[in-house]
C-alpha cells in the first residue's frame, strides 16, 4: 500500500499527462516504485521503515537517492542520468524540477530492454559463454575500482548475516520451513565461520572487504550497448554492500548455481580468480555460497508467509525449501582431489579443465592455470601479451613452484584442485603430482595428445584468452624431450565431447 505521504507524487507519476502523454508502466518492489514511460524510468523511494532500512522521512528518500546515483554511476553510468525532484508549485500543482519545495525525489534512470537482463538471457537459454566472460570482467573491474573499507566485512560482519539469516528464517517457520531445518544450518554455519574466521580477518585486513554491489544477481545485469552492465547496487546500508569481495561473487555463482547453470558459475568463478589471483579467498566460497542461499530461502518464505494460501504461496514455500537445502549442501562440499592436465599448445587442455571443473565441485573445481599464475607473479592483466623475458627458464620455474603451492594450499583447505599446465618436463610433472602425495589426496594426471597441424590450427582459431601460445612456440614445444610420461593419454584430435568423455570415464565420473 503507498504511503498516504507519498499519494500526490505517485499519482503525479503515473498520469500520462506528467509525461507529455506517454504510457506509464509501474513496477512495484518492496522498497520502491518505477514508472517506466518512452525512454525513461523514474524510481521512487517507498516511505517505508524496515529492519535494515528508513526510507520513511523525505530527508532519507532524498539522501538515498543521490546514494543510489553515486554508487551505481561506477558500473552504469549510462543508465543513471540524475535526481529529479517532484516539487509543489505556486498554483498547487506537482512539477518535475520545478521552483517550488520538493514534496519528493525520484532517481532518473535510462531505460532499457528488459529481455536483456541477464535472469531473463538465462531463461531464454542466451546466456552464452562470451556474455558470462563479458559479466565476470565486468565484476572484477567493478571490484578492482571499489574503495576498501576494513571497518566492515571479516568474521563480525559474517556473524551478523548469520545472526540475521537465523532470525528471519525462524520467523516464517513452521508454516512455511522446518525450524530444525533452521537450526541445523545454523549450526553449521557457525562452526565454519569459527573454521574461517583467522582468514576473514586477514582478509578484511588486506583490503579484500570493499564498498561492492552487494546485490549481485542476474536480474540486476543488463546489456547496454551489448556490454555486461551492473545495476541497482545496494545504497541503503553499509553493513549489506561494504563486504568481503567473493562474498559479493558467491551471489552471482550461487543464482547461476540454482538455475541449473553450474558450468556458466564454475567458469565465472575460475575467469575471476585467473584475472585477480584470490585463490586462497576461494575456501570461503561454501560458507559465502551458503549465506546467499540462505538469504534468497529467508526473502521467499517471508513472502509466502505473508501471503494468501494459493497456488503463489506453495510455489514460494516450496522454492524456499530449495534454497534452506541447497544452503545446508554448499557446507558439505565433495572430498577435494587433484587433477593435472598436460599436454603442448592446442592440444585442449585448458578446455578439458574447464569441462571437467563443474563435475568435481559446487560451483566446481578450482582451476589453477600456469598462464593466468605466471601473469600474476609478473604483475600484468591476463590479456597482456609477454615478451621472452616472461618465458626465461628462472621465470617458468617459479610459475610452477607457485602453481604447486596454490594447488596445495586450496587442497588443505578441503576445495578440489584442477593444475592446467604444459607439464613438459619429468620433474614438473613428479612435483605436481608429490603435492597431492603430501596430502594424502588422490590425483590423476592427464596428457594430452593432438596432430600438430591441428593444434597448430587451434592455435590460429583461439579467441583472446590469458594463453600467449603461438604457433612458434608449438613448434619450440615439439622439440622437447619430455621422457616417460605414465599419466593417462588422451587422443584430443577427437571432438571435444569425445575428449571430456575420455577424461570423465578415466576418472569414473
């Protein structure tokens, strides 16, 4: 229901003729409501008092708008034009901009086609690869750029989503969840945050909790001009958007995760970690998984149980029930395990990697790429291209001693590990395979085996990617001596699915 304050602007919103005449849409969430009319869209703040937000005096509405424009302008700029005060004239009448003193504020925003929010691509079946990759450099940038707030974020800003988690889900239940259902997952939620709280810490204390998005699910990702745009970021609380940065990627994998789209959140995952090195920040991903599941399952069955019985409420219960599963599931991750796969340039292997990824792990396995690594240690973007410096022998061996360590500490931490490498040499291969020894883990090793005209052509074909192979150096990598290689071989001239296939049936997946 609107508030009796905000009537006359309301009603000034959706008369066409505020608007020269022109169709008014009106969508109402829980904290506002857009009037979408021509090329534009106005976003009005409900006068509403929450637990976690006060929009109900003008003073607030107004000062969260001009929050709303600022945070949202690093990400969208396009699309946020401005605030617009809804002002009382001379004569009685509601004005846009007008002299009088405002009665309201709107956020201005461009409006776009909406079948290009990216919940709707999903639906569609148009998410494709070269989006997802478009949206996970949209976010690493976004994150690059965020200001680093260390007063938020670590283990007490993750209690209190714990604390608020439990309380709200408690209150929808019996009628709609399970109250040991609940407890359960509180229990467990808490013993991980006890596990994870020195790396919280030392997280939040290396400037790895920053000002995000902190809403960051399909439906607030659009296509402007064909570029992955982020929109609708969180202004209204400090405590929900000032968060550990893979807290803000878990909501984004983990709403990729429910809509049956865990190769798209895999490669979301292991693309952000090529482009920023946070693998050590990947063994909070369960926990961070969880929370944003939990949350999703709170908001459903909060909704349901203020609703009518009906067919609506069923369905919102039932998909609340999902989530509070799906919740508990993500702190209960299979048994880590390690894989290396080797083999020259264009033979597939960081293909086969990124296949097998999704099949080992929720949102998969993490995959570490001798590229990506070496890019790292030499501080440079993944797409730029080394000279020969960055191929000395003292600058691969210390590419490798890093894959090796990385691969050994995400396994310690319980997370299974994909190594993607040439794996040339004798010994690279024996030290690979001595880090999943040293854990009393289980290993296998892929080499993998192509024609070299065709990887040659691969090669030629690849679309940019963090790889700085080139048919030169193929022709370098065909004259290595690489000794006895006992991993299991794969013919990868075959398709791909024949490659995966191979690989699946090896490992017994």
């Amino acid at each position: 229901m609107d508030a009796p304050s905000q009537l006359a602007a309301i009603g000034f919103l959706a008369d066409p003729a505020s608007h020269g005449g022109g169709t008014v849409e009106r969508i109402d969430t829980h904290i506002s409501t857009l009037f979408l009319v021509g090329e534009r869209v106005f976003k009005l703040k409900k006068a509403v008092r929450l637990p976690f937000l006060d929009f109900s005096t003008l003073a607030a509405r107004h000062a969260a708008c001009e929050a709303e424009l600022t945070i949202n302008r690093r990400t969208a700029p396009d699309l946020y034009l401005g605030i617009v005060a809804i002002t009382r004239e001379a004569d009685g009448r509601l004005a846009f901009d007008g002299a009088g003193p405002a009665e309201e504020w709107v956020v201005a925003m461009r409006r776009f086609d909406q079948s290009t929010l990216f919940d709707r691509l999903s639906d569609a079946g148009k998410l494709d690869t070269d989006r997802i990759d478009g949206l996970t450099d949209a976010v690493a940038a976004c994150h690059a750029a965020a200001p680093i707030r260390p007063d938020k974020g670590g283990r007490a800003g993750i209690a209190r989503v714990i604390d608020s988690n439990r309380a709200a889900l408690l209150s929808a239940s019996p009628a709609i969840l399970d109250p040991a259902e609940i407890e359960a997952l509180d229990g467990a939620t808490r013993n991980t945050l006890e596990r994870l709280s020195p790396l919280l810490e030392a997280r939040r204390e290396s400037g790895r909790v920053r000002a995000c998005h902190g809403d960051l699910h399909l439906g607030n990702i659009c296509l402007v001009e064909n570029r992955p745009t982020l929109f609708d970021a969180i202004e209204f609380s400090d405590d929900y958007s000032c968060i550990d940065l893979l807290y803000d990627l878990a909501f984004l994998l983990m709403d990729l995760d429910h809509r049956g789209q865990r190769g798209l959140a895999c490669r979301v995952m292991n693309r952000y970690l090529d482009r920023t090195g946070d693998y050590d920040g990947a063994t909070a991903l369960p926990l961070f998984l969880s929370l944003r599941a939990a949350v999703r399952a709170l908001v459903l069955a909060t909704t349901a149980a203020a609703a009518e019985a009906g067919p609506a409420r069923d369905r919102q219960g039932a998909e609340a029930r999902t989530y509070l599963s799906a919740a508990r599931a993500y702190l209960a991750p299979p048994p880590p395990r390690l894989i290396a796969v080797g083999g020259l340039s264009g033979s597939g292997k960081s293909r086969l990697g990124r296949d097998l990824a999704p099949l080992l792990g929720v949102p998969g396995a993490v995959v570490v790429r001798s590229d990506a690594v070496r890019k790292q240690l030499l501080g440079v973007p993944p797409d730029h291209r080394l000279g020969p410096e960055g191929y000395e022998e003292s600058v691969t061996d210390r590419t490798y001693r890093a894959v090796e360590e990385t691969c050994a500490r995400l396994l310690a931490a319980g997370l299974p590990v994909i190594a993607d490498a040439v794996f040339a040499k004798p010994e690279q291969r024996a030290a690979i395979e001595a880090v999943a020894k040293a854990a009393a883990l289980p290993f296998a090793g892929f080499w993998l085996e192509v024609a070299p005209e065709i990887a040659a052509a691969r090669i030629v074909d690849r679309r940019p990617d963090v790889s700085d192979a080139t048919p030169e150096v193929l022709k370098r990598q065909l004259t290595y001596s690489t000794g006895p290689i006992d991993w299991t071989r794969i013919d990868s001239g075959q398709d791909k699915p024949a490659t995966l296939a191979a690989a699946r049936a090896s490992l017994g997946l």
